[in-house]
C-alpha cells in the first residue's frame, strides 16, 4: 500500500506519526481542502506529467493552474498528464494520493513557486485520504526537490 511506503519514507525522518488519515476522501483538491479545513491553495497538488520523453513530478498549490507558456519555457516541451495507469506505474501511488514521497522510481520532482505564499501547505501521502502539514522549507528537502519553478498561473490574482 503506497501509504505505508511513505509512511517508511517519513519514519527515516522521524515524521511518520505526523501523516493524517481522515475518515473522508482527500482525493482532490477541493475534498482535501474541505477535510483539513483550509483554503484550496494550501493543498499541494502532485502532478505526474510527460516531459518530452521524461517524466517529472510537479507539486503546485491547489488553486494554480500550469501555464502552457511557462512550462515550455521551463523545460523545453509542453507538459502532459500521465493517465492513471502510468501513473501508479511510475509513482507508485494511485490518482487521489500521488505525492513527491516514497516515490516507485527515482523522478525528478519540482516545486511550483505558487506554495511559497503559505506558511505551510497540505501535500497527499500516498492515498486519496491522508495528508500531512509542512513548510515550504520542508517540502522542499523531503520531496528532494530539483529546484524551484515558476510555471504555473490563476493564483497570484
């Protein structure tokens, strides 16, 4: 169960007692945001995506949208979703709980600039009803994030 993996992935860091597992669906962005009782932007979204022949993980705040523009200019390609299949495939984790934690293969992830506006932000752990609280800072250094990216948009208006 891919909960369990990030739940090991969370205990080299004593953190695993921290993850959240709510009785009801945190699937999406509006679900978790309505479990954990915060803005949707709070909740970081993780998107599994076809760079090119690459993928990448990508966890943006949960009210931005990407920004075709931007990602071409970021990564040279226009981004594609992985289905579910290849997600899980990839991940390890099904839609509903994709998170940068605990990952099946070893992918790239990136951070979208749209989370630093908040103290800390809501990332799923590897199932459609958990998730746990972190700062941007940590976000940061538990996903092992690539870098710091600026590509997406509808969250700064």
């Amino acid at each position: 169960m891919a909960i369990e993996d990030v739940r090991k992935y969370f205990k080299k860091y004593d953190r695993d007692k921290d993850i959240i597992e709510l009785e009801s669906s945190s699937a999406t962005v509006e679900l978790a945001a309505a479990a954990l009782n915060v803005e949707a932007g709070r909740i970081a979204k993780t998107l599994a995506l076809r760079s090119g022949d690459n993928i990448i993980i990508l966890v943006a705040a949960g009210d931005a949208k990407i920004d075709n523009s931007k990602f071409k200019a970021e990564f040279k390609t226009k981004p594609k979703m992985l289905d579910a299949d290849e997600t899980f495939k990839w991940t390890g984790h099904r839609v509903g709980g994709v998170c940068p934690f605990g990952l099946k293969e070893d992918i790239p992830v990136y951070l979208d600039i749209s989370l630093k506006r908040f103290n800390t932000v809501f990332p799923a752990c590897g199932s459609g009803n958990s998730a746990i609280e972190l700062t941007c800072e940590e976000l940061e250094n538990y996903s092992l994030c690539q870098k710091w990216v600026d590509v997406c948009k509808n969250w700064d208006v």
